[in-house]
C-alpha cells in the first residue's frame, strides 16, 4: 500500500474515523487501533515478514528491561549486545548477505580461483532499515542511561511500528516519540490543517515532479552511452528532482498523517538544494538518518575531537557507512565516499558550521556570491547522484565521461518527449514557490492558503503521474 494508491485513500479515512469517533476514551485503545493498522500496512506488501517486524519488536522490548534491570555491567552488555547483533544480523542477512557473497565470488575469480556463491533467494522486507535504527538507537539510549525502560508493551510497538514511518522514515528517536504516544491525545483541528496541507504538498512533489521526471532521468541513464553533454547534464537535474520529490514527498505524506493522529514526527529535509556548501546539504538532507549516525556512530568515535587523522577517519566511516546503509551496492558506496571528500575540506578548515541560518538574499553583490555557492553546491550533489543512481561504478565514471567530452548542448532526447519543455518549466516553478516558502514547514499555509491549496489539488490531477504503479525510492532501502 502506497501513499499515492487508492488502497491509502480508503484506509486512511477509514482509520482516521475509528481513532477520533471510536477508540478516542483513552490512550490505550487510541495506540491498540494504530497498531493493529500498522500491522496491516505493512501485510500489504508482504504478511510474512510481519513476523519479522513483530519478532524485532518484542526483542529489543525485552532486552531493553533486562539492560536496565541488569545488576552487573556484565549482565547489561550481554543483553545490549545480543539485541545488537540479532537486529545487525538480521539487516546483514535479508540487506547484505548476498553483495558480500558476489564480491567475493568476484574477488576469488580475479585472483584464478574459481568460485561460485552460494545466494539467498529472498526479497528484502519493506522498511527493515528504518525500524532496525528505531529499535538500536532505543537499546543504545538505555544501555547509556540516557532514557529509561518502556514496560508498556503497546506503546512501545507504536513507537517502532507507527504506519507513517514504518517502510521509510523518518527514523524516530525514543526521546522524541515515545512521550507522545503515552499520553492520550486531542483532536487539534489547526494541527489537522497544517497535517492535510503537508500532504498534499507531498503528493506535489511526489506524483507532479518525481514520478514525471522519473521516466526522463530512466531513460538519459539506460541510454547513457548515446546521450549527448546536454542531455547527460539533464539527465543528473531529472535524477536530482526525482528522488528530492520521491523521498521528500514521502516524509512530507509521512508527517502530515501522523499530524491528523496528533503525533507529531521528526522533520527530515528543509529544502536541501537551497544549501551553500555540502555541510549545510547534510543538516537538511534526510535530516533523521544524518543525525541518527551523528549521535550513534560519528561522536563515540570521537567526532571531530582529536588530531587531524582522526576527523579524517570519522568523516569518511560515517559517509560510507551511510551509503552503504542505502543499498548493498559499490555505487552507493562510492556516493558517500564522494560526499566525504567534498565535506572534508570544509571540516579541516573549521568551516563546516558557517551557513547554520536559512539562506537570506539581498539586491546586492554578495547575494549573487550565495546564488552561485547555492549553484555550486547543487552541482556537487548532481555528480554524486550519478553513482547513486548509476546501476555500476564503471557506468556512472562512463556517464560523466561522456558528459564532459561530448561537447554537444543540442535538444537532443527532449524532443522526443510529451513533455519536453513543459518539464523544465514545471521545474523551475517548483523551485521558485519551495524558494520563497524556505522559511516554513510547506508552501501552502499562510496567506490565501484556499488557493494555493485548490491550484495544488489542480496541479496534482492535470500533471500527476498515475498511469504507472509508482512506488517510492526509499522502500528499497
């Protein structure tokens, strides 16, 4: 079941109804109903790994107790690391097993050694990424006495089973969410309102901009031998479009939903492309998983503290750590090594914190100096979005290649297309509304939001993609 579906448009009046006009005497039957339309969210795809979904749950839920019961540190690490490398495991089996089986097989081949790897035969469950990091970062918190045990069974299976978040984020913390599903919540009806603009903005960004510029982006990237310079350059744009407005879209639909429940969800963009340098991309790009691996991963090994080797190491296992988290794949890899060495420079020379504040402009010479970083930092972003969206590493060098050396700037695969112009136009009218609304959650509350509201609810059904089943990027992640 997918945001954009008319199963979603019929499930989600139906749950909205029972929470606030059935289970609405308490917080117990409030968080029961959720849970049990989560459950059936996710057996939409696949009911089988309910038990996965189910079986995660219970384990960290319990091994959180037993760490904070624990009398001996002993104790408390037996149970902090069995639900550590049981999640791990689990993620490495279904994600990874089947990567580091090939490569090797790869790797003994080259060397003379035949070899032929012995694979699994299995899908990757919908969303075991994001609710594998909702249960460690929970264990880890407790391990470290930063919060305490939830004994209530229920509302604990909300917070890592919650639907709006469940298949791809964002990655919630504890200390964020659980405090809001222990307590019953009141129907907000200006909270339902911002909760119904953000998503239909999401389905704006969704079905009008990603999914029509999915087939061009498909398209330069299949036939990326034959492309020339312009239409490779597009072709990275289109990418670019396509997953902000997929993943984006996603957690706009994501927080708005949980608006309409009263449980309020982790932001996770804020207008990324409108950053002046990779630094501040990262503070506004998937802003949960960035963060997730900050407290996680980048500060216990000493973040940016100690001598320079060490900020050099942190800075480039954080970044592969995060493209390999994206998909078991050497060009994902390759994407987060990339964003390491483009954020490196700007950490050794302590100016990876100079552009905290949004972006403001003037009618003077130092605006066009921050339109040109803005442009810069985009383009940076567009060269590494080729390897992300590359099928291999040797494809992606191949693409830029080409990019740099064709020398064409002629319409080349454009001319071809339904939309050719059109798209553009559309993209840049994109760009400019998210510009001048940088400074709010999404464009279409404030001032004459019944318009806004009525030309987006138009935009969706004259320019949305529907002819296709089109599923969003992240629930292969």
């Amino acid at each position: 079941m997918f945001f954009n579906s008319l199963a979603f448009a019929v499930f989600l009046p139906i749950v909205f109804f029972l929470y606030w006009f059935v289970c609405n005497k308490n917080k117990s039957t409030q968080n029961a109903l959720l849970i049990v339309a989560s459950y059936y969210f996710y057996s939409c795809w696949d009911w089988r790994f309910l038990f996965l979904l189910v079986f995660s749950t219970f384990l960290d839920y319990y091994t959180g107790i037993q760490i904070e019961k624990g009398k001996s540190e002993k104790s408390r690490k037996f149970w902090f690391w069995l639900s550590i490398l049981v999640n791990l495991g689990f993620l490495g089996l279904f994600k990874y097993y089947n990567f580091f089986a090939s490569s090797f097989s790869e790797l003994l081949n080259s060397v003379g050694i035949k070899a032929s790897p012995i694979l699994l035969n299995v899908i990757l469950p919908v969303g075991i990424s994001f609710y594998t990091f909702h249960g460690l970062s929970y264990v880890i918190d407790i391990y470290f006495k930063r919060i305490k045990a939830e004994y209530n069974f229920i509302d604990y299976s909300l917070f890592v089973s919650y639907f709006p978040l469940l298949v791809a984020g964002p990655i919630e913390r504890a200390t964020h969410l659980l405090p809001q599903v222990k307590v019953k919540r009141e129907f907000n009806y200006q909270t339902a309102k911002e909760g119904v603009y953000q998503i239909i903005w999401g389905l704006v960004k969704k079905v009008v901009i990603a999914d029509t510029c999915a087939p061009y982006a498909n398209a330069i990237f299949d036939h990326h031998p034959s492309m020339n310079s312009f239409s490779l350059i597009l072709g990275a744009v289109y990418f670019a479009f396509q997953i902000y407005g997929d993943f984006s879209g996603y957690s706009d639909i994501a927080l708005g939903v949980s608006k309409l429940f009263g449980l309020d969800l982790l932001r996770n963009f804020n207008y990324p492309y409108f950053s002046r340098d990779i630094a501040e991309f990262w503070r506004r790009w998937h802003i949960s998983l960035s963060s997730w691996f900050r407290d996680y991963l980048y500060i216990p090994l000493g973040g940016s503290k100690g001598g320079i080797w060490m900020k050099i190491r942190n800075t480039f296992i954080i970044f592969v750590v995060s493209g390999f988290w994206h998909g078991a794949n050497w060009t994902y890899v390759a994407w987060g090594f990339i964003n390491a060495v483009y954020f490196l420079p700007l950490l050794l020379s302590n100016s990876n914190r100079n552009n905290i504040e949004t972006v403001q402009l003037k009618l003077n010479f130092d605006s066009t100096k921050v339109l040109l970083r803005i442009l810069y930092t985009f383009s940076l972003t567009c060269i590494a979005w080729v390897f992300f969206r590359a099928k291999t590493i040797t494809d992606a060098f191949l693409y830029l290649k080409r990019l740099v050396t064709n020398h064409d700037f002629s319409f080349q695969y454009l001319d071809n297309e339904r939309y050719s112009y059109e798209l553009l136009l559309m993209i840049a009218l994109f760009v400019l509304i998210e510009w001048n609304s940088r400074m709010k959650i999404e464009p279409l509350s404030g001032k004459r939001s019944t318009l806004k509201v009525a030309l987006a609810i138009i935009a969706i059904m004259a320019f949305g993609t529907f002819s296709d089943y089109k599923e969003f990027i992240y629930f292969q992640f």
